[in-house]
C-alpha cells in the first residue's frame, strides 16, 4: 500500500505555522523530553509560560522523576501534542446496568452479521428509545463539557463521563468497544478523532472535542461538540476559524435532511462551505446510522462526490460529524491504534449530532439546550500587523 513521506518537524510554538530549528528546550533536553523544537530563540521565549507547564507532565519517558511518560517516544508525531501515560484502571460498570454485547469482549458482534445494504427503519417504540437515550446523551455531554478548564487532565473528564453515564443507569458505548479503553474520546488540538483519556493537562489556549456515546434501553446515542480552553482559545483566529467552520457545516448538512435526500448530498454540502472558510474535510471518518447497534448503515461521507448509496426515509437514525481541519485532510494514526492526528499537525475541530428522519423533515435527537456549554463564538479582532512577516 502507498505511504505517505515523513512530515518535517514543526516549531512547538503555538499557532506557529514554522518548520522547527535544532533549537531545542534546554530544560526538556535535560530531564529526557524528545523533539522539543523552537524554528527561533524569540519564538521560544514567546511561548516559554505555556511551554514549561509541560515540564510537569512530562512529555518524555520521565517516569523517575514524576511518573508520567511517552509510551512511543521513537514515534514521528506530526504536531506537539503528546500522549502522557500512566492510563488510569479501566473503569467499571455496575452489572446492574444492561450492557452491549462487547463490553466484556471487546467485539462487538452483533455488528459483524448485518446486511450493510440495509439500513433499519424505526417503529415508534424504537424512535421513543433513541429520544430517551440521545436526551440521556446531551445531559452527559454538558456535564463533562461544563468541566472544561486549563489545568484539568482528559482522564478527569473521562472520569466524569463515566460518573454520570453510571447516574443515568447508561454504559458509555465507547468503553471495550474494539478495546477502546475509556469511557469518552477527547480530541485535542490535531487529533481528529478517538483521543483516548490520559494524564495530559488542558492548557490554555488548546481545543477540544468531546465525544459522548452511551446505549441504554437497548439504543445508543453519540454526539460531539468542540470546545475552547481557556480565554486564549476564543482569542485565536485560527482556532476559532476552524472550530466555528465545523460547527457550520454540520448545520449545513442538517439543513438537507428529510426523506428523498441522497445521503451522498451531504458530503457536497460539507465541503462546499469548508472550502469557503479555506478549511479541509477529512475523508477517512464518517457518520453512521446508530440505533440498536453502535455503528451500522449508512455510512455518511463528509467530502463531495462521495459514493455513499442511498436516501433519508421516515424512521431511520444516523449521524452526521464532520471533521474539518486547517490544514490538510490527510491523517496519521498514533501507535496506540486510536488516536488520529491531521498529518501536517494543524488543528482540527468536529461536531456530530444523531438525527431521525420524521415524515416532513429531521428531529435533532441530541440538541443543545439554553443551558449547554459552548456555542458558537464570533470571531476575535486581529491587531494590525498582528500576522505581519518577520
């Protein structure tokens, strides 16, 4: 199979869009840190009040010194985002509480003998279970969303998705399924999608994607949102380029539905409005139709003039979650067999949502409330000469 080249290096300064220099950080140099490049000695100093907070969670195999490391240390990681191990003990569920058929597996099988021409159509009481469990969806994510700060790590918030999933007498559907090993995804900075949980802090100035899934009553629900860390987040354009883009073309895309649309429309739909914000689409992910079943038909692309087959009829439920980056569409799967990460190591933002197709048009079955975290955020005055050469 075709591979891509090698990315070069890019500085570590943020929303520095430079190829690193050999300047390194004396001090991550000194405790055994890898690859801490700066393109310049003022970039570094610029960037030095979030860089040492990196010191403390140590993006390097530091493991004497404060316990954390980098399980892949030799790997060519395209950005500066770094997985920072010790994973925390897998988190239980009460036997109490119904559970999918791969929660003790890992496999989910249910999902390896459906017919992937035909895509399920719903009875009432079926829609009446998805309403439930996708309302059940939202309160977890504004929960876990509503914690979103500088200084906490992503295995807090798992851990708080996993609390009020347990609360609402749900399973978090991520949790085992093909062995991931949390309970949430937290996507932050170039990570595309399945970010697993870990001893990483939030900085401020990063985003992050939350994605929630949880089965209860015998259905699943799964939606994502992005959110901003922090006052310097909403304050940088790129961030907020590309955050409020994907939020835009999942709005885009859900304006198409109702029954007779082809499900390859919405790929159309997608791109054409990434491509007026000078964003990307990535091709490799897509929705799907979620029900009984975790991941089933359709598969929904996000790019134009996809292949997908197909068209909304009254009763089906599936997602749309376009993943839109600044850079390009291209990814690069992490060693842990997870993580994704744009292959230029520039940002990406996502946001799903589960629909049903009504009679006359689409019930969002996990929309905001007055009361959710986050929403849309214009965007921030640039200071002349702010972008300037240098």
């Amino acid at each position: 199979m075709a591979t891509e080249p090698p990315a070069k290096k890019k500085c570590l300064g943020a929303d520095c869009e430079n190829d690193a220099s050999a300047l390194q950080c004396p001090t991550c140099l000194k405790i055994g840190i890898k690859d801490s490049n700066f393109c310049s000695q003022d970039c570094f100093k610029k960037n030095w009040n979030n860089h040492k907070a990196l010191h403390k969670v140590a993006q390097g195999k530091t493991a004497n010194a404060t316990g954390f490391f980098n399980p892949f240390p030799s790997f060519a990681y395209t950005g500066p985002l770094r997985p920072v191990y010790p994973l925390s003990e897998k988190r239980t569920i009460p036997k109490s509480i119904p559970h999918p058929d791969y929660a003790e597996s890992g496999y989910p099988k249910s999902e390896r003998f459906i017919n992937r021409n035909k895509v399920d159509i719903l009875d009432a009481k079926g829609q009446d279970a998805m309403r439930k469990v996708c309302k059940l969806g939202r309160e977890v994510l504004d929960i876990v969303a509503a914690e979103v700060r500088p200084g906490v790590t992503t295995d807090y918030l798992d851990e708080v998705c996993h609390k009020a999933s347990i609360e609402r007498s749900c399973y978090p559907s991520p949790l085992n399924y093909n062995h991931f090993p949390k309970s949430i995804c937290t996507s932050v900075n170039e990570v595309i999608c399945h970010g697993i949980p870990d001893q990483r802090i939030l900085l401020d100035g990063d985003i992050i994607n939350l994605d929630v899934s949880l089965y209860h009553g015998g259905y699943h629900a799964d939606l994502n949102e992005t959110y901003y860390v922090g006052d310097r987040a909403k304050a940088d354009p790129e961030s907020v380029r590309v955050v409020e883009t994907a939020r835009e073309c999942l709005d885009e895309a859900a304006k198409l539905i109702k029954p007779g649309t082809l499900i390859r429309d919405f790929g159309n739909a997608i791109e054409k409005h990434a491509k007026s914000k000078n964003c990307s689409v990535i091709r490799t992910y897509c929705g799907h139709g979620v029900n009984s079943l975790f991941h089933c038909p359709p598969n929904v692309p996000h790019y134009a003039k996809n292949k997908a087959v197909g068209e909304c009829k009254p009763g089906m439920t599936f997602t749309i979650e376009p993943m839109i980056a600044l850079g390009k569409y291209r990814d690069v799967t992490w060693p842990d067999n997870w993580t994704s990460t744009t292959i230029d190591g520039k940002r990406t933002a996502q946001f799903e949502h589960t629909y049903l197709v009504t009679e006359t048009g689409v019930e969002v079955l996990t929309a905001r409330t007055e009361s959710s975290p986050g929403g849309a955020i214009p965007m921030p005055a640039v200071e002349n000469g702010a972008n300037g050469g240098s």
